[in-house]
C-alpha cells in the first residue's frame, strides 16, 4: 500500500465546474464538432490596445522584476482612485492591495477571518460562484448558503440572511452584479442587510464587485458606502472583466484593517501580481475608457438580444438581469417538454444534440427550493454566435418535442 496521502483538505477542495465543462466543449471541438459556447464567463473582446502598448513599454522599459507584494504604489493609487468614485467613497492607495487578479482574495479573506475546524461560519450567495464554497470548506470553516430567489430579481430575503446569522457566522459573501444570475442588489436591498448585520458587529463582509462596470439598469450600489458597513467589508474588483483582461491576473481589494494581512498573504505565495500586467492595469485604470465603455454598450446591446430570443424558445423563461454579462433563464417547462430529469440533463442534450455548451445550475451550488430550474448562458459572445446558438436550441427543442 502507499504510504503517501493527500491532506482532507486536499480531498475536500472543489473546483469552478466553468474550467470542467470548457475542458469537455475544447475536447469535442478538437474532436471536430461544431459547438456555439456560452460556457465562459469572459469579455471575447481583446484587451483594449493603449493597454497592450503599456504591457509592451514595460517589458522594453526593463520593469522585470518584483514588486512589493501590496502592488506598484501608482497602481495601487490608481485603484484606490476608481473604487472610491465609483463607490462615492474616499479609499487611500494603502488601503489596496494588487493581487493576481480577484480571485485570490477570496481565499486569503476567508483564511484571514475565520479559524480552521473552530466551526466559524460563512455565508454565501447561492447560485453562487462555486470558489466561495469550496474556499469555505478547504480552510475548514462552515459554509451557509443564503438562497436567492427569481421571483425577487435573484436577490436574496434579508430575513432569511437574519435567519442564518450565528454567534458563529464570521464573514458574509455578497456579489452584485451576480455571477450566474446577473442580478443586481439595489440600494435598498443594501440598507436592508446593512439593518441586519448592525446587529452583529463580528461578521465581515466581502463584496465581490468584480462586475461593478458592467450594469445596465439603474446605478450600482455597493454596501460599502451603507453608513457603518465601511470598515467591515472588503470591497473587491480588479481589471479581468472591465478591460477584458482576465489573462493579465489583476485584481484589487480595499480594506484598512486587512490590507497588511493581504500583503502577508501575497508575500507567502505568490509575492506578487506580474509587474508586466500591474503597469498595464494602471494604463487600463487612468487612460481611455473608451473601449472600456464601448466592451459595455455592446454587452448591454447583446443582453437584450438573448433575452428576447430566449423568451422566444419554446419553454424558456428568461428574465432581463441588470448587469455582468449572464442570463439564467428557467427551463424548468423546457425540460418537462423534451423529457429531461433536470437542467443537468438538459445541458448534456443541449451539448451532444444541439451542439450548445452552457452551463448548468447544479454547477454553482444546491438548486433554490421551489425556484425551478435553470441554466446559464455567459454573453460574452458575437451576436451571430448568439443567433445560432438560440437557433440550434429552438430547433433541437421543437424535434424533441415531436
Ligand atoms: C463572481 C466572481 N468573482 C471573482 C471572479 C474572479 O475574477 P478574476 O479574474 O479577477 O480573478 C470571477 C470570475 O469569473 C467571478 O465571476
């Protein structure tokens, strides 16, 4: 026998399905299918080229080397500068902290803010990114998962979150714009929890505003600007889906209290972001935005297209969700139609018989009691991708009605 184990946090670690599905879908395009992709949750625009051009001017300009593990001091400026006017906040560069992109920090939160085995509790969005789950359980806190209903624009209940709140719950997940479900949390909602968790002054707030650019209706809010929720939330974003730079792993967090503590992290792993790509987000950040707004109008233009063709396949539903770049119609009709057991089973249909990829609900969390069910499309695609794409399915679900 081997004597050689792997850890139980190793063997409890999950994964982000979106990178098994591409897998499958890259697989049966080698293979020479024909497939329209909806899987992945990325801006299909090239990043914009003064952005490039700064990339270029630092590799020629000999930036090789490492930086400080919080991040080069203009960049972090920079960001402490978008964040906070977009925000209406006043945020100081050594609140930020650069990282490689967004995604580290969710980790390095829950790590930083609750103790392994000690049963500290963590409370999440479900639909919801499959990073915060399995981050909760591979730094052995408690995951809780918070529903989010369709019937209330895919935001969650503030009861529901009072009802789920412990002396044990350490930190509170939000998400807006919301990946799957492109929801937004409005103002209102924001006050609504702000109400909650006045009553519990321990739970810190990690605000994944990674998609905070990319709203189409009304203004976006975010619970760090609610009267006493500063000093508690770490407000995350970065420049993967704003500039369509998600290769170039920026992201940035701002926080006073753990802004130390994240530079700790980084200088622990992987000391720092790329100096190549940090000097290019700063391009990103204070140049031109026009592509940037441009990248913007276009996915609003293409939501409104999927929307309106989805509301036309036979037993989809598809609501028209605020911002990010993603609709989750419900289908729960559309699997009773063509006999499917699930969304699941839709899905694999949809890929082998129609030769569409999307991705499923099961793929980021446990199905909402009595919310039905449903499948994502990521719109970070061409329109004539999109009409094909509806197309395939419209005719798939008319044969396997017959
Ligand atoms: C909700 C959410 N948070 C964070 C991220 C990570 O973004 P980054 O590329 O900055 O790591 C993503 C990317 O898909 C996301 O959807």
């Amino acid at each position: 026998m081997n004597a050689l184990r792997t850890s139980k946090r190793a063997d409890a670690l999950g994964t982000e399905n979106a990178f098994v599905v591409l897998a499958e879908v890259n697989r049966l395009i080698a293979e020479g299918r024909d497939i329209v992709s909806f899987c992945i949750g990325q801006p299909d625009f090239p990043t914009p080229i003064h952005v490039q051009d700064a990339a270029i001017a630092a590799v020629r300009g000999g930036k090789h080397g490492y930086t400080p593990s919080a991040g080069i001091d203009p960049l972090r400026a920079a960001a402490a500068e978008s964040m906070g006017s977009l925000r209406g906040l006043s945020i100081t560069a050594d609140e930020v902290v650069i990282g490689a992109g967004a995604k580290p920090f969710i980790g390095y939160t829950i790590a930083s803010v609750t103790d392994y085995g000690a049963g500290d509790e963590v409370i999440f969005p479900v639909p919801g990114f499959p990073i915060y789950e399995s981050q909760v359980i591979a730094n052995g806190a408690v995951p809780v998962g918070l529903p989010l209903s369709e019937s209330r624009g895919f935001a969650f209940d503030p009861a529901e979150l009072a009802a789920r709140i412990t002396a044990r719950t350490r930190l509170l997940i939000l998400n807006t714009p919301h990946n799957p479900t492109g929801g937004l949390l409005s103002r209102s909602d924001l006050e609504a929890i702000a109400s909650v968790l006045r009553e519990h002054p321990q739970v810190w707030i990690y605000a994944d505003e990674i998609y905070s650019r990319l709203v189409y209706e009304g203004a976006f809010a975010s619970i760090a600007a609610i009267a006493g929720m500063r000093e508690r939330t770490i407000i995350s974003d970065g420049a993967s889906k704003t500039y369509a730079m998600t290769g170039w792993r920026i992201g940035f967090v701002a926080n006073k209290l753990l802004a130390p503590v994240f530079t700790r992290w980084i200088t622990n792993t992987e000391s720092c972001a790329s100096q190549i790509s940090q000097w290019a987000a700063l391009a990103a950040l204070t140049g031109s935005q026009r592509d940037s707004e441009l990248m913007k109008q276009r996915f609003h233009q293409r939501r409104d297209l999927i929307v309106r063709l989805l509301n036309e396949v036979p037993g989809f539903r598809c609501a028209a969700p605020g911002g990010a770049f993603y609709v989750w119609p419900n289908v729960t009709e559309a699997c009773e139609i063509v006999g499917a057991a699930d969304s699941e089973e839709l899905r694999l249909r949809l890929l082998q018989q129609a030769g569409v990829a999307v991705l499923s609900d099961i793929h980021f969390g446990p199905r909402v009691e009595k919310d039905g069910q449903h499948i994502r499309f990521s719109y970070a695609a061409s329109d004539a991708a999109i009409e094909e794409g509806v197309r395939r399915i419209t005719a798939f679900m008319q044969k396997a009605r017959r």
